[in-house]
C-alpha cells in the first residue's frame, strides 16, 4: 500500500455548491476520531505492510481537528504503518482556521504540505458560495503558513462562478501567483445534484457561465501559470517543479492506497473498497467490527476505464503497451481504432509513445472518454 487516505467529514458551515461527504454538527468530532483510530488498527492488521509514501488529511475540513485530535490520529498511523523517508504529508485547510499557533502545531505533527481551500479573493464570489471566510483571510492565510514553515502550499481556486467576470477571474490569477504557492488546483464550478446550487439553477435563479466563458477561464489559466513556472500536469492542478501531488500522482498512476473514515475509498490494485457514507453507519459498523465498507473485484473493462479516466487527466497520458498488457487484445483494439479519429483532428496527440489529449482540448475530456469507452 503506497497511499493513505483520512476523511475528515465535518464543516463549520455547508458551502452551496459542494456534494462531498460532510456534517456540519460538530458534536460527534471526538467520538469520530476515536472511531478513525479503530478503523486503523482494524485494517492494519488485514492489509500487507509496505512502506508508506503519501498521507492525505482531506474533507470535509480537517482543519476543524484540534491539536488533541491530530496528536490521536498520528500516534494510530505511526504505530500501524512505516512511511518512507520525505513522505508528502497532506492537510486540507480553510483560511479561516490557519492562526500561527494551529500552522506551528501541524509542522510539528510532521505535515509538510498544506491544502488551503481559497476558491476566490473577491467577497462576493464567497458570500455567493457561502464559503466561512473572507478574501483577507484567505491571503493572510497563505503568507502565515510560510512564515510557519510550510515550503509546500497548495490552494484551490474555483473558475466558472456565475456572476464573476474575466476581469475578476484574472485578478485572482494574479493574486494566487503573487502569494507563495508552490501548486494551484483551479476547478470549474459544477451543479452537483442535491446542491443549494443546483436547486437555484432549477428554479433559474443561479445562471451557468456560458461555455465561451469558461473556455476563454480555462485559456486564461493555461497562459497566466506556464508563464511563472507552473506545470500544467493535469487537468485542474499546476506545479512549480518538484512541487506535484504525490498522493494524487498516485490515484493518477493506478497505485494502491486505503481510505479510511466514511465515504473513503481504497484500491489494491485489484480490488476497489468504499466505507459506508453515513456517520451513524460507519460509526456503528467500525464499534461492531465489520459492516462500515463494501468490496468489488474489478474485471478488465472496468480496471481499463479506471486507468483511462486516471491516466487521460494528465499530460503524460495513456500508455498503448500497458493497455495492451494488461487488459489484453481485444480492449487495445478498441483504444486503437476509437482514439484514431481523435489523433486526426488533433484532440488526442503522442507524446513519449503514450497518448495524451492535448492541454488545450482538456475541457473535452468527459466527451473524450465517453467515446474511449
Ligand atoms: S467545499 Fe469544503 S468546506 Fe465547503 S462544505 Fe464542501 S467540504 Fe466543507
């Protein structure tokens, strides 16, 4: 197992256009953790040990932890696993949690990389989204976790806001580049079924950007980063070099991880597990030592569209050979003779042997890979 995944499933306040597993009671925070901790030393002892390269606190929002909390979770994790010298230690945070004092206590539990979700410095995109903190936290934030000691700071972004102009979306371009970031992850709003989002798109009260602007969003992105040093490795995440995802390289390349917590998943290489998305339901079935997660085998075509929908998101692409080898003949034919009218036009290019779509066309990709498939 080379990646480990913790969900952190509690949020001071519930964003308007995010689908993710949360709770916005944090009242069960403390029974959670000691659940988590059980999960670990249950799936511990039924897994191999192998060194472990990548932690990844995500959320729901991990910041909400206190310092008592994290000292719990690392203790449980050092004690079942061994990572690797340098392994990436990831927290997602939000602005609004990031005094000194809590920066200074996660470089010391041994995080060395930060996640802070930003999405916009204009206040009325973070009213809209009802996201809990405000533009000056956010780049007050950022500057406090270097000044703390993180060498390695991600933000997210969002583009596509409705309302937000091409003027406004660069200025938070420009804002992002001169802050010290070493990776930008920027992703184009989505109306996630079951959102406050969605239902005001229904009800017509929340209009989608139109697709040229999103397009003309997405362009912007691809000249403004480049430009200062940000590799364009994937479809949403941008890297000054040496500064890439390692967990997420690792979803990317098809390599093992464990998720634990509710809604995680995990995958052997073979085998694809999800704990249950209830907090009731996890929690119940982690006290009754079974009943929180679910396992499938998964057969050639579904570890082929696996490695398509991983691979196609990155600008090094899908390798032919490795199809080949590993989901046979008949798949590589299909790869083969679906991905040449692609090649023609120029939306999928060779780079290396492998196949990739071109950086340009990525917003296509869902289209792409429906007709992969
Ligand atoms: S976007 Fe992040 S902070 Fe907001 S509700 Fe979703 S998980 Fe929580």
């Amino acid at each position: 197992m080379q990646g480990i995944y913790l969900h952190i499933p509690f949020c001071r306040q519930a964003c308007r256009y995010c689908d993710f597993f949360f709770s916005v009671s944090l009242r069960y925070v403390d029974d959670y953790v000691e659940n988590l901790i059980r999960e670990i030393e249950l799936i511990a002892g039924q897994r191999r040990r192998t060194e472990v390269e990548t932690l990844y606190l995500g959320g729901g929002t991990p910041s909400v932890l206190s310092d008592q909390h994290l000292e719990k979770i690392v203790e449980a994790v050092h004690k079942h696993y061994t990572f690797r010298e340098g392994a990436e230690w990831t927290i997602e945070c939000n602005p609004d949690d990031l005094s000194p004092v809590y920066l200074k206590q996660l470089r010391n539990k041994g995080f060395n990389r930060i996640s802070i979700g930003i999405q916009s410095f204009h206040e009325k995109d973070l009213e809209l989204m009802r996201r809990s903190h405000t533009s000056i936290q956010a780049e007050q934030s950022v500057r406090d976790a270097a000044a703390g000691g993180f060498e390695n700071i991600t933000m997210d972004l969002i583009y596509g806001i409705p309302g937000q102009s091409l003027r406004e979306w660069e200025d938070n371009i420009e804002k992002a580049l001169a802050l010290p970031v070493s990776h930008i992850s920027a992703y184009h709003l989505t109306f996630e079924p079951g959102t406050v989002f969605d239902h005001w798109r229904k009800k017509g009260r929340l209009l989608p950007v139109h697709e040229e602007e999103s397009v003309s969003q997405f362009r912007l992105l691809r000249e403004r980063l480049p430009d200062r040093g940000f590799d364009h490795y994937e479809i949403s995440n941008f890297a000054l070099q040496g500064n890439m995802s390692a967990h997420n390289l690792l979803y990317w390349s098809g390599k093992s991880y464990t998720g634990f917590g509710p809604s995680a998943h995990s995958y052997d290489g073979t085998d694809r597990s999800w704990n249950v998305s209830s907090l009731k339901k996890y929690m119940e079935g982690i006290s009754a030592g079974a009943g929180f997660n679910e396992t499938e085998i998964l057969s050639h075509q579904e570890r082929y569209h696996d490695y398509l929908i991983t691979s196609l998101r990155t600008r090094w692409g899908a390798d032919p050979e490795f199809i080949s080898q590993q989901f046979g003949d008949e798949i590589f034919r299909h790869f083969d003779m679906e991905s040449k009218p692609f090649l023609e036009e120029g939306t999928l290019w060779t780079i290396d042997g492998k196949v990739a779509i071109h950086p340009d066309r990525w917003l296509l990709t869902d289209h792409i890979l429906r007709e992969l498939f």
